[in-house]
C-alpha cells in the first residue's frame, strides 16, 4: 500500500502554526492567567484531524478509543502496524485493552515516579529534610497526590507491541518587544524534559516531541538552540529521543515519518534540524 502524501488542509495548517504569536505581556497579568496558547492546541487538534482523514483516504482503518479520562485516540490501522493519534471525534468508540492503556497515558504520579526509581524508602533516605513538616518518613506527603502532565501522546504498535511512545508538548513563545522572546514562559517545558527522562524509562521506547510556533525562530532566544543541544546529547543514550519543531519544513517531517511508518513499516527516526 502506498504512503499517502501530506495534502493542502494541513500545509495550511502547518502555515498558520509557524506563524501564530501571542499578543505581548500585560502589566500586572500573572503566569497562565490568560489562555492564548489555547489557540494553538485548537490548531494542533485540527492537524491531527486532518492527519487522521489523509491515513483514512490511503487507506489505513479507523477506529476511535478511550484514553485516560475524556480523552480519545484515532486508531489507524494498516495490516498488522497501528498509530494512536488525537482526536476530538466521539462517534465509533471502542475500548482499548488495558495494555493499551497505560500505553496512552499522559498524567504521571510523582508517587509512582519515585516508587520505581529511587523507591520511597531511598528518596527519604536521602532526600529528606531532618526537621520540619516533611522531615524523615513524613517526607513523601510533600509529594503524593502531585502529578506530571504531558499535553498529549502518539503511540505506534506493531502486531500487538508497543514500538514507541511519543509525548507530545505544544509550546508557544512570543516577544513583547519584537526583538527577544519573552523570557518567563519556559519554565515549565524544561520541567518537563526532566520529567521525560523518569517516564521514558518506563516503556521500550518513548520520544518527546515538542511542537511549537515559530517565535523560537523569528526573534533572539536561548531555548532554540539549547533544547536541540540537549537533544543531541540525549541521542548518545538509546532510551531517549527529543525533537523541537516549530517551521512547515519540521512539522511535516514529523507527520510524514509517522505515515512512513505505518504504511511501508519504515522506522522513525529522530529528524535533522539541518
């Protein structure tokens, strides 16, 4: 069965990816307090939809499943390889196994984190403060119940196995002045690449991809550069691989390896940002 080519929905999707940029800082407005980045999830929701109707049309089958909670996956299917992919469509529900599951899980507990590596008894051992509210065994209250989230996740099986796992994080960036990205929205991504190499561990092979608009190119930063420092120097270690897109030429090596893959079996690897 031949690849399916990207058609035009998404490279005008990708287009306005690239382009999208928040309006700049507001005086006296706190982190998070306003939602703009939420328009570039709706786009990304879009392209996954679109991606879903291109594998469909070359001919892969369709199924949708029940993630953790509200969320739901397309299924696309060809011979025995299979992708899990975003979806905000309801209609055909099936239910996963309970394999599969996990497989789509994007929420982490701190507690289950550390319960496999160091342990609890270790990380009180040596993490513990020796007084205070959390100090000795009272040390993992000052965790429990927290938890680390993933904005999404595509998973590829082959005959029955998981292959890989790809954390998904949609970033945006922006830049009040128009000359430098605005340095205090970043935080957080870099929180979670650390987290990333706690989860990573936890299944044969898990990626993360992180899918910003092109503000990290458009403007003087550090991030651009230094997440794909990390990320070549992660590649030395065969259980990680990072990647940072955020132009129509990145995107689409993204999508178009993942329809590689599920219709001619070719393996994904990591692209260059060259």
């Amino acid at each position: 069965m031949p690849t399916p080519k990207l058609n035009a929905e998404i490279e005008h999707i990708f287009t306005q990816m690239e382009a999208f940029e928040a309006s700049g800082s507001v005086a006296n407005t706190g982190t998070g307090a306003r939602r703009e980045g939420e328009h570039f999830e709706r786009l990304i929701e879009r392209l996954w939809l679109a991606f879903r109707g291109v594998a469909e049309t070359g001919g892969a089958q369709v199924a949708v499943v029940v993630g953790v909670g509200t969320r739901r996956y397309a299924k696309l299917t060809v011979g025995a390889r299979s992708i899990f992919v975003p979806t905000s469509a309801l209609h055909g529900v099936t239910d996963p196994t309970a394999e599969q599951s996990r497989w789509l899980e994007v929420v982490f507990g701190v507690s289950d984190l550390i319960a496999a590596f160091p342990t609890e008894a270790e990380a009180i051992r040596k993490y513990a403060p020796q007084a205070g509210s959390y100090a000795g065994p009272k040390y993992p209250t000052i965790y429990n119940g927290l938890k680390t989230k993933f904005d999404d996740t595509v998973v590829l099986v082959d005959g029955g196995v998981l292959r890989e796992k790809i954390l998904l994080e949609y970033k945006t960036a922006k830049s009040s002045a128009g000359r430098q990205i605005d340095g205090n929205a970043h935080e957080r991504l870099s929180f979670q690449i650390m987290q990333y190499l706690e989860v990573a561990t936890r299944y044969t092979k898990c990626s993360l991809m992180v899918m910003a608009n092109g503000a990290f190119i458009r403007y003087r930063n550090k991030y651009h550069v230094n997440f794909h420092v990390q990320a070549d120097r992660l590649a030395n270690f065969a259980w990680f691989s990072m990647e940072h897109a955020c132009t129509t030429t990145e995107y689409a090596r993204f999508l178009v390896a993942l329809l590689s893959w599920l219709f001619d079996g070719t393996a994904r690897v990591r692209g260059s940002t060259r």
